[in-house]
C-alpha cells in the first residue's frame, strides 16, 4: 500500500453547513460528499474565523485568527511576513498548490519596504497568500478592473463561447428570448440557467484543473487547495441545474418578527441593509434558493466526478481529502442576506474529513460534535505530513486526537471564536461608528453563543432552549443570563490578551533561554565566590 | 536660518528616570542635560512599553507595543515585515542611522521564509532594525560567541590597548595591585576605575562616533540614534568618573519591610531571585550607585561636548535633539536589582525633546505631566519630517501638541500602557506557570497604577497618596480599591481588543473602501430597474 503523502484540500464558498443531505438537508440529495463523509469523520460544530470570505481564508491559510494576521476584511492585504501554511509545508518539502480561489490580495507595501520583486518566484509566493498558483481563480470577472484576464475565460474562449468577457457574458448571464444578455447579477434571473454548456461553467472546469494538477504532479508529497467559486453569487447555474428544485423544496425562513424590531444597533443596521432587505423578500428568496441548491448540486455530482478519477488511481490511499466551506449564506434567515454576523447560517461550514492512515480506520463514517475551528486545519495538516507542531504560530489544534479517536484530550477546546471587522460596511457608517470601534467577536461555547460588539451592548443565545437563535438575550435581565455574560468576558478577556504575535521563537527555544543569560554575561554576582558557588568552577575558567 | 531637517534621538540604557539634577537628584548634578531641558520640554510621566532592552527598544523603534511586534523579551527576534521607523524614514528621503545598541535580534528563519539574503542591503536594514548601521554595538563583548568583533575592540587595539578582547580586559576591568585583571562583571569591583583611558571608555568613544556621522553625513536629512551603551551593567567607569561619589551621594533604598512578604507570586518570585538577593545588600548598593552614579555623570560630560560642537556648527537650527532611556534600574529599592516589574524606578523613564521649530519656543523649558509613552516618538519624529501619520501601524501619539503647547488634545491618552513577558525569568520557574501565561501589563492613569498579572492577583498602587509605591493595593478590600482594579480591568480588555495588527491599510483607505463594492460587484440587486435607483444610471452602462 502507498504511504499518505498528499492532502486534497477542497472548499467551497458560501456553502451553509445545513445545505447537504449528510447534514440534515431535507431536499438536497448529496450522495458524493456523504459518502465521503461515510469514509471520514463529519464535524457538526466546525467555526470559520470571521463570516467573510477574505479573513475566513485568511485564518485558514494562516491557521491564526483575524486579529493574528490582521486581514479583516475583504482586500485587506496579508501582511508579508505572515506565515503560511505554505511557507511551513515548503519547509518540509511538500508543495503547496491552489487551484481556485483563495481572495488574498498582495501586500505590495511590504513588499516594497522588504525589496521583494512581486514578480519574482517569492513575490508570487507572498501574492498567493503562500500557495504556488497553480490556477488562481477568485471566481468574480466583471468588466472594469477586477480580475481582467483571467485562465478561465480564455478556456471558454478556446472551447468557442464567444465574447470579450465569457464569464460575464455567458458563465454569468442567461440569454433571453431574443438573445439578450440577462445578467446573474441581478437576483430576478437566478431561475434561468446559465448561458454555458454545463461542462464548462466554473465548478467542471476547476474540478478538471484539479485533475490535471493531480496528473502533472509526480511523485513528491503536494497538498492541492481545490477552491470552488460556488455557490457564492452570482447565483446563477446552467441546466439542468437551474430548475432541479422549486418552491416545494425551499425551507421556510428562520426568523422572528422580534429581530426585525431588534433594539441592537448593529444587528438592525445590517438588518436594515440593502442587501439584507433584499434578501428578506419572499420573492428574492424563491429566486435565489433553488438556483443555491443548483450550485450545491452541481458540486457534489463534480465530487463524484472527482473522487471517482481518485478512486480509480489509488489516490485515497495517499490522499487526506477534506471538504468544507468558507462561511455561510443567510438566505433570508434572520432577515439577512449575505454573511457578516453570527448565526449558525453565517459561522458554522460543514468539515468532512478524510484520513488515509489506518489509525482512522475506527472513526470512519462517525460524527464529531467538539468546538472545531477552520484554522484547526493547518496543524492537521502540517502534522500529517510530519511536521514541526508550532504553536507559537499556528493557533488551531490539529484535528488527529479526533480523527483517530484517541482519549479525547483532557481539555479540548471550550470556546470557538471568530471575528467581524464591520469598518468598511454600510451598518458601520449607519449607527455611525469609527472604524477602529466596529468591531464583533464570537464567543461559542458548547450551549451560549455570545458576540460581543465594541461600544455596544452583547448578543447572547441559548442554543440548548433556542437552537434557531430567535431570542437574543443579550439585554436579558435574568441573573443566569447576566452570569453567562459575565462569564464570556471574562474568557473575552483571557482570550484577548493572549500572545497572538510572539512567532519568531518556538516553546523550545523559549525553554532553551529560561533560566539562561547569553555566554559570557553576569549580573548580579558580587565576587569570584558566588560565582564558583553559582556554576561550579573558578571564575577564571569562566567562558 | 537653516530648515530643520534632522533628528538626533539620543538614549541611554538603563538610565533611572531620577538621576539627573534637572528630574531631582540632589547630589549627581547633570548640567548639560539639564541645559537640554532647558531648551525643550521635560516630561515627567514617560513610560517605556516594558521594562527591558529588548522589546523596550523594539517598541520604540516600531512605535508599537510589544503585544503587537511580539518581540517580548531581549533576544526575541523582531519579525521580518514588522514596519519599523527606518521604513517610514526611508520612504521621505530621510536617512535612519544607528551609532549603538538596539539589542535587535535579527529574524533569520523569516528572512530564509522571504528569501532575503541577510547580507544583502535590505537583510542588513531588517537585521538592524530598520536601521542604517553605522556603528552597531550592543555593549556586551565579553569572551564566548556573543558579539565576538565589535569595531569598538579594534579602535581600542589601534589606539594602544592591548589584548585579544580589549573591552572585557580593559573597560570592563580594574587592574589590580600586581596587574591582574579585577572584573566589571563582578559587583565587588564596581569602585575601582576601568583600566582604560577616559577617552576611549565607552560613552566618548560613541559620542565621537555620532559626531563623525554628522559630520559625513552632509546635506540630506537624517534621523541618528546614539544609543548609549551606559550607565548598564557591567557597572564599572573609569577615572575620574569611578571616585566622584561616595557613601553620602547614596540615596536611602525605597522599600519596606511589608514588600519583602508579598504574598504575591510573581514579586515575590522576583525578589527572591539571586539577583535581586544580591541588589538587597547594603554592600552591593554601595559598591554600584557610585559607579552607575560615575557613569551617568559621563554621559553628561559628554553631552556637553556633543552639544558644544553641536552649537558650533549651527546644529540646534536644524536638528530636533530627543534624550531618554529604554528603561530604569532599582538599584535595591522594592528589594529589587535591575529592572523587570513596574516601580516608577524600572519603567519610567526620562525625557527631554528639543524642537528647534520656532512653533516650540513657546514651550522651552517647560515640564509636562502627561502620559506619554516611548512609542510617542516614533510618530513625533515622522511628522517633523512631513510624512504621514499612520495610526493604523503607530501606535503611539505624536508630541507636537505639547511640543508646541497647541491647546491639549481634547483626549490625551487616559492610560500609559507597559508589558512583561516572563517566560525566560527564572521567577516563571520558581512559581511554576506555563510559558504563555508569564504575563504582565500595567496600566497608569493620573494617580493610579495597576499591573495584571496572568492568573494571579492583581498589584495596585495610589501614587497619590503612596508615591514610593510600598502598599500594594492588589488584595485590599476596600471598596474603593476594588472599584478602581474593575475599572482597570475593563480599560484592560478595551486595550487588549483593539486591532494590533491591521496594519496594511490606512484609515484613508478604508474609509474610501466603506460602503462600496469593487467595481463590476454587484449584490443583492433584483433587477435593473433596482440598479438604476441606485446608481442613478441604466444596468446596461455599469462597468
């Protein structure tokens, strides 16, 4: 038998953890990831970092929270310097290689103050967040400068979809009667399907480069990042997905009429957001779902896709595969659209993983309920391919003790944490609030979620008496309420004030130093005696 | 009158706050500071952002606290893409050049993760701290591997002194009766003279080491650290400088029979340690404060010659003039040595700013009483050269206001912030507590100051009514005590909350980020008629 030697990362965008079968989805049928998810352990309480796609990667590929590497929002740039999981798997000879999305944007300030050529080898390296792009696709190709000549289109080019903009104009648009372009961007066309031959939209095509990839790569250990576009929006899926679900399969909305009258000022300003009044339409909703669902779909038939070509070459005899998502989609609940804040649709992502060494074997097929956290993924990573733990760096626990259903750790985590830097949202400008001051945290524990919020009062639910988190008890006058949150700032504060930037010495240099001052220096010693009382010799033979 | 274009930010090392005339020493008279104080302004509460070389220095030259560069104790490397005072410098034309210490420790396995040849321009600049080095020395160069050819030694073997390592065999040594070396590591010889000329001890030998730099240095701005190795152990000065003081020029020790059965762990932990037994001695301080006493008295004698050639060549027109310290020394009070915990002896520190701007001579020889804090001139010296503020990296405040008695600031800072990391310590052996845990940080405000320590009780002192800081108010039940430890804490956690480490983008940048997407994005728009309510123009003519 092969020895494991690579691990096929694969991440979806926007994917709820609720929407596949595996997990309880009612009308989604997602039989490839459930039987992988059959061969793995299937985590139910898997946290991103901060609900958005930037951070939450950025936490993923740096296995540190938000307030570690400072990218806390969208186009914010990873500072260079930070280390990646790249820059640690390169160090023990395994490329590190992403194909698809990974929404870092180049810190091309420090690379200047560093002299690093944004072109050289290593300027590349630090541009792709320490991945070796093998293809770099953040999945969003508008006209105007966004991402303007990107592989992607000039593949559609070649197999003949016409256009300056194929994405945009045939990935991204249904065609109307008369041929006219009817774009994804707006919400109205998500029932209609995607004006592209099924085989080239984006979930096949990067399904393939995967492929390709696995192919080409020989014969030395690689961890592939397989990132998925979708079922971000645009949402829009060409057929036959677009029509494979209807009304009938749309779950009513989770909301109360009392959030919609929320006296918190930063829930009712995303509330009040445009893109969340959008989403709190009956018809928006009904639109976008079915085309969500299509996307889902689609994924998991390209899963099988995939996992069937592995099966074929041996590869899960070699391969860790994990499967999981970036942050979640509102869809309506909470009468929010999007991401951005807490609930369970927003911060919790579905996390299939599948191990190939034998110590797994007992725990296939069985399902973790534990604290985990997405940065809990390099740890596991970089300890399966036999690498240095690092702690003073990497701030997740890697997942083995689970996976290999080892005594449960005499303290597994308590608390899952994540962040949301609100300053460049429209809530934050609404209630008017600095940039510095818009700042959520998330404080999980195994019944309470608490999010604190600068400046403003707490949210706080009791997910055991209230698991579709209706009732914010955040204002709650209950002594029990009251001692929870006193409770949660208190961890608030422990966690807070943590070292999140002491990464340049490990546990053991810091060991090595203890005690120690450097050869040759003394201080504090009265004569010759105290110091042949101290170390033994005479003071004369001292180094 | 010539523009004023440079910066000559003079520190001394371990330098008491108390030991000059002009901060109230009433036996070492420091006329030529004092004369500096009399032309700029004197700051009474400035703190340093630990009590200890290296993150102290760290800080300052980041203008960070230590939480955020995460360089906690000396030894600790800076981390590579850690923006430094150099790189800002460096990007408005002004030269950053060292003439001494910095106590950096250079990043070498970043470098190897960026592919930076550490001997290369840019290697150079990170290994010194962003610094130009035109004389690195950390003032340490005893026999063994640390700092094994420093061109101090060479200039010393040039001028006649002999030796394979001059400075351990002669300035840091008395020679006894028959010649033998007596050494300066040993406490017991700090009242005889080092066995080197006067002008060729230390302190001169930097002092003409600046002048030479300013004199080469030409027409282009420049920002010269003269960092004094002195008045830090190994204490030992040469003559005159080894006999001017004597028993009657020793300050009585500040403490109390009550400190020395602390029940606080991490105190008494520190004061049992062996150096601290040492510094508790009668002997020990009368053998070392004449010494350190000697050695701060040539510091002044030398900033009178730097001064005086100074004036000579018009220098005071165009240079602004900084003196301080990195931190202080208890010399035995608190039945401590050295430095470490938060006594206003260990972490405050002089200052003294002279701006030669006419907007300063309002303020020449005046005192300020506010809290300041190191990393304020980091953000003071780049704005006297015209560059931009950056609160997003800085994280201290400038000075002008004070410097320029412009009305105050309607919200100086509430709090001076101070950390320690005792992780190395033997204090975290004796006591037992896990590396990451070792932490402490004070907080001060107006008459209060109270040090959290992790996992333990607080220490909390009232410097109004208790100045010498002999009560430690950390236990006290007294109503009011508890009220003010709650309030610090709470003014803890909003410190340890903020962002530390969003430092890619200014506060300009994301404010022209908020609200808007990227162009081309479009989300949550049902049709097209949504979109021409919004952006005023048809869906057809968006980017």
């Amino acid at each position: 038998m092969s020895k494991p030697k690579n691990v096929l990362w694969i991440m979806a965008d926007q994917l709820r953890f609720d929407y596949l079968s595996c997990y309880g989805h009612p009308h989604l049928h997602t039989p490839n990831i459930d039987r992988l998810a059959a061969r793995g352990v299937r985590f139910t309480n898997a946290y991103v970092q901060s609900p958005i796609c930037g951070p939450s990667r950025m936490s993923s590929y740096t296995g540190r929270y938000t307030r570690s590497h400072g990218a806390t929002w969208n186009g914010f740039p990873l500072r260079v310097g930070e280390p990646t999981l790249g820059d640690h798997l390169r160090e023990i000879g395994v490329r590190p290689v992403i194909v698809g999305k990974t929404h870092m944007v180049a810190d091309t300030k420090g690379m200047e103050w560093l002299g690093i050529d944004p072109g050289s080898t290593i300027g590349i390296s630090i541009s792709e967040c320490g991945f070796e792009p093998y293809e770099r696709d953040d999945g969003m190709h508008p006209y105007g400068p966004y991402d303007p000549d990107p592989a992607y289109n000039r593949a559609l080019q070649e197999a003949g979809v016409e256009g300056d903009n194929p994405w945009e104009e045939h990935a991204n648009s249904a065609a109307g009667d008369d041929g006219e372009r009817l774009s994804g961007w707006l919400l109205k066309y998500a029932n209609l399907p995607a004006d592209v031959p099924e085989e080239l939209s984006e979930t096949p095509y990067m399904t393939r480069r995967a492929m390709q990839f696995m192919e080409e790569a020989g014969d030395a250990p690689w961890l592939c990042h397989l990132s998925f576009i979708k079922p971000h929006w645009p949402y829009i899926v060409p057929a036959p997905y677009h029509d494979m679900y209807g009304p009938e399969h749309i779950l009513p909305p989770v909301r109360a009429e009392a959030e919609k009258v929320t006296d918190h000022p930063v829930f009712r300003a995303f509330i009040e957001s445009r893109i969340c009044r959008s989403f709190a339409r009956d018809e928006v909703r009904e639109r976008v779902i079915p085309a969500y669902m299509g996307l889902i779909k689609q994924i998991d038939d390209q899963m099988g896709v995939l996992l069937g070509w592995m099966e074929e070459r041996g590869l899960f005899e070699t391969t860790m595969i994990v499967f999981t998502s970036d942050h979640g989609d509102y869809l309506g609940d909470h009468w929010m659209g999007e991401k951005d804040l807490f609930h369970e649709p927003s911060v919790k992502v579905p996390l299939i993983v599948y191990d190939p060494r034998p110590e797994a074997d007992d725990t296939r097929g069985t399902v973790r309920s534990e604290l985990v956290e997405a940065i809990d993924l390099a740890p596991t990573f970089l300890s399966y391919f036999g690498g240095p733990a690092k702690p003073h760096i990497l701030e997740g626990r890697g997942l083995e003790p689970l996976l290999h259903n080892r005594a449960k750790p005499a303290e597994w985590r308590q608390y899952a944490v994540s962040e949301y830097d609100y300053a460049t949202r429209p809530a934050r400008q609404a209630i008017g609030n600095a940039q510095e001051e818009a700042r959520l945290v998330m404080l999980r524990d195994g019944r309470w979620k608490y999010v604190h919020a600068e400046g403003f009062r707490p949210m706080l639910f009791d997910l055991q008496t209230d698991p579709d988190e209706l009732h914010d008890l955040g204002a709650s006058r209950a002594p029990e309420h009251a001692a929870v949150r006193a409770r949660m700032m208190v961890a608030l504060g422990r966690w807070s004030r943590r070292h999140h930037n002491r990464i340049t010495l490990s546990p053991e240099q810091i060991e090595a130093m203890t005690g120690k001052e450097p050869p040759g220096i003394l201080i504090g010693f009265w004569d010759e005696a105290e110091y042949e009382a101290e170390f033994g010799k005479p003071f004369a033979e001292r180094p």
